[in-house]
C-alpha cells in the first residue's frame, strides 16, 4: 500500500468510528461522552485540551485522539485519582482527598476486573433475580422503585486489597496504598427485601452476582467476575441494590445504573452493572470465588512462602481499619493541627480512635462519631500540639467494638490482601 493510500485509509477509519479507530490503532479506552465533541472539536479546542498549539496538526486524521487526553479520559468525572491501570481501569484516591465525611463521586476510587458497558439504557435495564426462589423475577429499575422501600445509607466499600503496595515481599495485583476505600451515600432498595419477596428456599446457602461488564480477552462466553456471598450476609439490613450515589445517578466506572452494595465485606461483593442475582445451594464458584481470588491461607504463613490452594479460605469481614485524612502525608505544619480521618471495621462499629506523634510511645484519644448508620466509616478528629520544630509522624489506630486494634505489622500473605497496619503521615514542623 502507497504511504498516501495508508493514510487515507486511516483517515477513514476515524472519519467513520473514531472511537473504534483509536482502540484498533492504539489499543486506548477512550471515553465515549467526548466523542461527539471531539468530533467536531476545532483546532483551537484541541490546542487548548493539551495545553498547547500542535504544529503537524494538517496530519491528525479527524476525530483523532490525542494521546495525551486518551489516558486522562478514563477518569472523566474523576478528581485527583491515581490511576494504577488503565486496561483494566483502576484508580485509588490519595488519603488527603478522602477528608469529606461522605466521599464526593468524583472522589470514590474505581476497581474494574474487566471493561465496563459502554452505553448503558437506564429505561430498560433489568435485574433478574432466580435460582433457589419460588418466584424468579425480571425488575426494571422503575420496578425497583414502586415494588420496594426506596432507603439511603452512607456505606463503605473497600477494596480486599487496599494497603496490597506495603507488603513485602511484594504481592502481584494493583498496588493500592490507602485509597481503595470509600464511603459515600448510596439510594436503592434491600436485597433482603427483594429476595423476600421472591421466596428463598429453604436449601439457599449462597448468592451469585452477575454484570453487563466485559471480559478483557473480548470473549463473550468469559465474565470478569461473578462472586457471592452467605445467604445471612445477603438478609442484612444494610445491603443495598443501589440506582443513586450521594443523589446522582451512579458513575460510570462505579456500576452505573445498578450495583450492589455490600459494606463491611470485600468491594468485590458489591457487584457493579448488577444484571441478575441467583441463589445456589454451594458456595458460588464463579470467576473470582475459587483458587487464591479474595482468599487468604486458613494458618500464618511466612513471607514469599508458596501456599496450596487448599489451604486458602474466603475472606468474609473487612479487619479494623482507619485512615488519616489531614494533614497530607509530608505536609508542613504549625506546632497545633487538627489530624482527622476516618475509621471502619467490617460488621463491627469503632469504639476508639486514638493517635501518636511520638512513634507510639503515647496516644491521645480522638473525639470520634458515631456511624450515621450501620456500614457507615466513623469520622474521628484531634488537636495535636508538637513539642518544638521537626520532622515528626502522625499515626492512628482505631479499636473496634470487639476489642480488636489495628497493628503495626499484619502477616504476609500470597495475594497481599485485608492490610489494615496503622496509616501515618509524615508532618514537618517549623
Ligand atoms: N461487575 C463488576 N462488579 C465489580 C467489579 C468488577 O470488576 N465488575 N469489581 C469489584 C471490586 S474488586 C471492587 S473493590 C468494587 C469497587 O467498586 P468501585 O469501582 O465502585 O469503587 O467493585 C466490585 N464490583
Ligand atoms: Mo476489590
């Protein structure tokens, strides 16, 4: 093919799907919502979105992506997100951005197994719900609504492998530190109810999830992921089949339209783009519930040592857990700061929050809230005064209602999951 023949060609293929063209030649994910506009988006808009003039612009085949915008696209609607992977998407939120007691949208961390629905028909998605009931059901999200009491509640989700980036040896898989958690205010209806009303039988152990996102090999027969969870976890009060997030319909990234959400447990039980929930008489054994997925050795095992999958159980309650919200790790600081965050501990309220400056050797109490409701993270905060100028570490460790402290060091293992060692913050005073 003549250089000019190629080029045409490329041409066309972006005149046509630009889109499409980007992925097949670049391999992006690009955001859908700015297609049109980029479509028609003039030289100028283009020099002003990467910042400058682009001399060969007679080049860029219309509708062309620039490379430079095609990586921060996957984080539309996002603010301040690191992004850890971008095929699968996933970005955690730096501790100092998760300082609102109830955590903006733009600021709730994305994980993705697979690739998420590109257009979603919120007028005509359903949920089907079958398996172990009397009555299998086919719910619209209007059905949702009219069938069932509509409740908000501010929940956490967080990520099985939140804190994965400070074990040593390292774990494979994204390397949160803080940020794989969240707590924002989610609207929708309970499971309890609608697996009520649909009847669960009397030989339902185990729930199965599944969603509308897509496999990273592209095969359609493949899910990313479908996990499950106990039927008496499924019966809480707090877990919700969820169409809003603190009043807006849900992000894109975090489940839009529909999602479970499970606090207290794995983020992977809260299942995004939620398509149908089945009840089995196992425990689920789609993909992501068997092998070393969301599972931990049932011993202590030594760092780097190789387990056996039989040896690993499922992990069911997130451990004690809190976070440093301000200062910033490295801020400078007066002599007197407020240090708050927040705290968290699976099925189990805090009942104390306390803080050190001296590695350790003291604590102070925090004042702390209780949870607006159950699955709730609690907000805690302290005045801390530093005796003189100098580098100094904030740390905080929260005890829940059970007596359990979060520690210094957790035991290592295979898949770097459920690290809730104390967070702390350098501070400079001077
Ligand atoms: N359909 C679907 N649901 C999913 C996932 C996924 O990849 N696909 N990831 C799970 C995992 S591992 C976590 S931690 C949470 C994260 O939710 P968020 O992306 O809204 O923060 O979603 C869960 N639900
Ligand atoms: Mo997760």
């Amino acid at each position: 093919m003549a250089q000019d023949d190629k080029q045409k060609t490329l041409s066309s293929f972006f005149s046509e799907d630009p889109e499409k063209a980007d992925r097949q030649f670049f391999g992006r994910v690009t955001h859908t919502d700015r297609r049109g506009f980029l479509k028609g988006a003039g030289l100028t808009t283009m020099g002003a979105m990467v910042g400058m003039s682009i001399p060969f612009h007679r080049n860029m085949p219309q509708g062309f992506i620039p490379a430079a915008m095609a990586s921060e696209d996957v984080l539309v609607g996002k603010d301040g997100l690191t992004l850890l992977n971008d095929r699968p998407i996933n970005a955690e939120t730096p501790a100092h951005l998760l300082d609102d007691p109830i955590t903006p949208v733009s600021r709730h961390f994305i994980r993705n197994n697979g690739i998420p629905p590109e257009e979603v028909d919120v007028a005509n998605w359903t949920l089907t719900v079958d398996g172990l009931v009397d009555n299998p059901m086919t719910l619209s999200i209007a059905d949702l609504k009219d069938q069932f009491e509509v409740v908000t509640m501010a929940l956490v989700i967080e990520c099985g492998g939140n804190g994965r980036a400070f074990f040593n040896p390292p774990a494979k898989g994204n390397q949160w530190t803080n940020g794989a958690v969240a707590c924002s205010n989610w609207t929708g209806v309970r499971l309890k109810d609608v697996l009520e009303k649909a009847g669960v039988q009397a030989n339902a152990i185990y729930t199965a999830h599944e969603g509308a996102d897509a496999h990273l090999s592209g095969d359609p027969e493949k899910m990313p992921i479908s996990r499950g969870m106990p039927i008496e976890k499924a019966m809480t009060d707090n877990v919700l089949i969820a169409f809003e997030m603190n009043g807006e319909p849900i992000h894109k990234q975090n489940g839009a339209p529909l999602r479970l959400v499970v606090p207290g447990w794995p983020g992977s039980l809260s299942h995004k783009w939620l398509k149908r929930i089945y009840l089995r008489d196992i425990v689920h054994d789609g993909p992501k519930m068997t092998g070393k997925a969301y599972r931990v050795p049932n011993r202590p095992v030594e760092p780097g040592e190789k387990v056996e999958t039989k040896d690993f159980e499922i992990i069911e309650r997130m451990p004690v857990k809190s976070i440093i919200t301000f200062p910033e790790n490295g801020a400078a600081s007066g002599e007197t700061v407020e240090v708050r965050g927040h705290a968290w501990s699976g099925d189990r309220s805090i009942e104390d929050l306390e803080v050190s400056i001296d590695f350790g050797a003291t604590w102070q109490k925090a004042e702390l809230d209780a949870p607006v409701n159950s699955g709730a993270w609690q907000n805690w905060r302290t005045n801390v005064t530093f005796p003189q100028k100098g580098y100094y570490e904030v740390w905080a460790r929260a005890t829940d209602s059970a007596g359990e402290m979060q520690p210094f060091a957790i035991d290592w293992n295979p898949k770097g999951y459920l690290n809730n060692t104390m967070h702390r913050v350098a501070v400079r005073v001077s």
